[in-house]
C-alpha cells in the first residue's frame, strides 16, 4: 500500500489517498476522489511517507479568523474514483466560466442584505451537486437570508465558509513584494503562526510596509530562517538590550551577522562592533570591568605565492617582478595620462601662437598707461548731484483756484516751456528700484 499526497478545492486542502503500489499514479496527476464534501477533481502532489504523513496531520489546521473559528478543513482520506473523462474535463471548463458569472451576481445581492462581508471565490463540485461560497468578515454574521435568496436563485443547495485574510490570498493567487507568486498559492499548504519576535531577531526593519505580504499579515517568509536565527541567538541576550560599563558607558546590542555569526554591538562613540558569538562572554566580562576589548584573531598562514605562480604557467614562461608573464603584457607601452595631455596641450598653444605671428600684424594705436586712463575717465564723468527735495505746500490752495491738468496744460505758454529758470535743476531719470519713504519737511 502506497500513500499519496492529495490537493482538492479551490483552497487547496490535503488528503491522503492510499491505493496500491503497482497502481499507475505519478505526480501531478489529475485524479477524480470521493472527498467528505462529495466528488471533485483532485491533483498529486507526491508520495508520502510515515513520517511525512504524521507531521502533516499534526501541523495547524489553518488560520483562526477573525470569528473564532478554524478555516481549513483537518487532513482526512480520500477515496481514489478514477481519471477524469474527457467529457469531464470540458465540462469542468465550462463550469469554471459560469463560476465567474455566478459570483458577480451574487456580490450584487449581497448589496441588498447590507451584510460586513466580502465574497472572494465560488466553486462548484463536479457533479454540480453543492455551490460553495468563501467569504472574509471580521465577526460572525447571520446571513441566513442571503442563503435561502442564493438557493432559489441558483437552484442548488448553498454552503458558506468564512476565511481568513491568508486564505483570500491562498484563493486569489496575487503576487507577493518580491515579484514571485504568493508562496500560500503555489507550494505552501500550512499557515505557521509568526510574529513580531521572528523580525526583530532577523535584523528586519519594524515598518508595516515591508515586512506584510498582499493579505495584511506577517510574510510566511518570515519563519524560513526563523530556525536559523534562533540557534545563532542561543546564550546571548535579546536584540535591545544595553551593556554598561564601571565608567557610565553604554553598550547596545542590535543584531547579529549570520555569515559571520557574530553579533553587532553599537558603541558609545556611535561606531559599530562586531562580536563573535564565541567571545561574546569574554567581551561581556570586560566592558563590565571597564577594561579594553580587542578580539582574538587567528595567526596568518603566509602562502608560497610565487611557487604556485610559477607551476601555473609552462617552465619556458618566467615571471617577471612585477608577478606578470611576458605574453601578458601589451607590446606597446601605455604613456602617462596627464604629463603627455599637458604637453600636447602646450604644444598646440605654441603652434597656435607662431600661425598668429606670421600672419600681418596690424597697427596698434599707442596705449597710455592705466593711471592715466582712470584719471581722464573720472574728469569726464559728470558730478553726480543729489536730487532736491519738494517743499511741503503748508497752505494748499482752494479747490476754485486749482486747475485742472489739461486747463494747465493749455494756458502754459511755449515761452515758459522753452526757457526754464536758471534755479531750478534738470530732474534725474527717476530709478525703478524701490526707494525708501522719505522723510517729510517738518521732520527735517
């Protein structure tokens, strides 16, 4: 007697089915089972052992959901039918198409029920016997009326079973943070329960983000090195704690190194030491005392580098100084980069020079020396002038009297607009810069 390893539902339960050794049953096969829920289409996942088979019906039987109850069915034995027909098949398919039509009516009647729950996947059983609905909620929910509208819609007898947030993941089949598929909806058949010590003991940062897969939770990857971490942490204390010193000083311990298995300690000089989980006692015992640390390092085998160089390369190969063979060196030697640019550089200003040399020169007007061009340049600038300032009009003039700026305009003679006063000094182009307010004339 042969014992297989069973996947069926859209869940992805397991089963065990027993049958004969010489029976022609591979993996990956499509088989038909008779299961506690009726006959349905089932895949091989491999064969099985004692040992294997009684760690599987031990492990967790799934997610505990938000309701208080349990979302996978226990592992049980199946019944071997047959191989599927090739009318099955097609009608397999077909249901599969009519499962997703299904399912977008029935969210639509769900709307009208107003019930806290969220419908994810339906499946049919290959005789079209039961309708399963999977649907997530954060409590329990009456929804015996939406049942009894479900049955006389679709004319069959309804079962519903709440999920978990890992299970909606396991059922949709999404893509994880690290571009492969969800590892729930491929290979993994057992959620493991993980938390947050798992994370702090394998120096991952604390951030929701990163460190939470598409349905919410911790990553199932969390607990693949978990027993890894938790071997290297034995003897030592936890991630966090601080050392102190007679002389104030303390010392944090972050992680660890699994390459190097050692631990990582910041100092109080805000550098980072390395810590071999071996010394770890003696570098205790001595940051205690106040005392220097320094970690024992193991003595430096020289190695005969020039004897396995020359059994290396052939007998008629020697090795130069420099550790190079002569068939490894280039034949033209390679010049300087920056003594051989810097003297084409002046060579081509020298060239450059005696082509403008030979050409005509022309006439340079003599030049006068710069104390003389800045002293000729001052006296023809004009002085400049500070503008004059508007008196304040103490007794403004009635409003009869004052006239308008076109009447001023027109009785303005040409005369006076010719001739101005001697007195009064030509005004300057007033600058666009922001000036400050000045100050009124009685102030002054």
């Amino acid at each position: 007697m042969k014992t297989f390893l069973i996947l069926y539902g859209k869940p992805r339960y397991l089963g065990f089915l027993k049958i004969e050794e010489d029976h022609p049953i591979r993996k990956a096969d499509t088989v038909v089972v008779e299961t506690a829920r009726g006959r349905e289409f089932g895949i091989v996942a491999g064969p099985v052992g004692p040992d294997q088979e009684e760690r599987y019906r031990k492990a967790p039987s799934g997610e505990q959901t938000d309701g208080g109850q349990k979302t996978n069915v226990p592992t049980e034995e199946v019944r071997f039918v047959g191989f599927p027909l090739p009318d099955e098949t097609e009608s397999r398919r077909e249901t599969a198409e009519e499962e997703a039509l299904v399912l977008l009516k029935a969210r639509e009647m769900l709307k009208s029920h107003n019930l806290a729950m969220k419908l994810v996947d339906v499946e049919y059983l290959l005789d079209r016997s039961k309708l399963f609905f999977y649907f997530t909620a954060e409590q329990r929910i009456d929804f015996r009326g939406f049942v009894r509208d479900l049955a006389r819609e679709f004319k069959t007898r309804i079962e519903l079973r709440q999920i978990g947030g890992r299970d909606e993941a396991k059922v949709a089949a999404g893509l994880s943070q690290c571009g492969m598929p969800c590892c729930c909806s491929t290979w993994l058949n057992r959620f493991e329960p993980i938390c947050i010590k798992m994370v702090k003991q394998q120096n991952l940062a604390l951030n929701p983000t990163k460190i939470s897969g598409i349905c919410g939770r911790l990553m199932c990857c969390m607990g693949y090195e978990h027993t890894t971490y938790q071997e290297l942490w034995k003897g030592l204390p936890n991630p966090g704690t601080k050392l102190k010193s007679q002389t104030g000083e303390t010392y944090l311990i972050s992680g660890v190194d699994l390459m190097g298995k050692s631990l990582r300690v910041f100092c109080p000089d805000r550098t980072e030491l390395l810590v071999p989980v071996a010394e770890f006692a003696k570098f205790k015992e001595a940051i205690q005392k106040g005392e220097t640390w320094e970690p024992q390092r193991e003595e430096v085998v020289p190695l005969p580098f020039e004897t396995l160089l020359q059994e290396a390369v052939t007998d008629s190969e020697a090795i130069l100084e420099d550790g190079a063979c002569p068939s490894d060196r280039s034949a033209r030697p390679r010049l300087g980069g920056h003594s051989h640019a810097r003297e084409r550089l002046v060579r081509r200003a020298g060239e450059k020079g005696s082509r403008e040399r030979a050409e005509s020169p022309r006439p340079s007007a003599p030049t006068r020396p710069l104390q003389e061009q800045s002293a000729t340049s001052t006296e023809q600038e004009p002085a400049k002038r500070r503008r004059p300032r508007r008196k304040k009009r103490k007794n403004p003039a009635p409003a009869s009297t004052v006239e308008s700026p076109k009447t001023a305009a027109e009785n303005r003679s040409p005369a006076a607009e010719a001739s101005p006063s001697s007195s009064e000094k030509p005004r300057r182009k007033r600058s666009p810069r922001r000036r400050k307010p000045r100050k009124a004339a009685a102030e002054e």
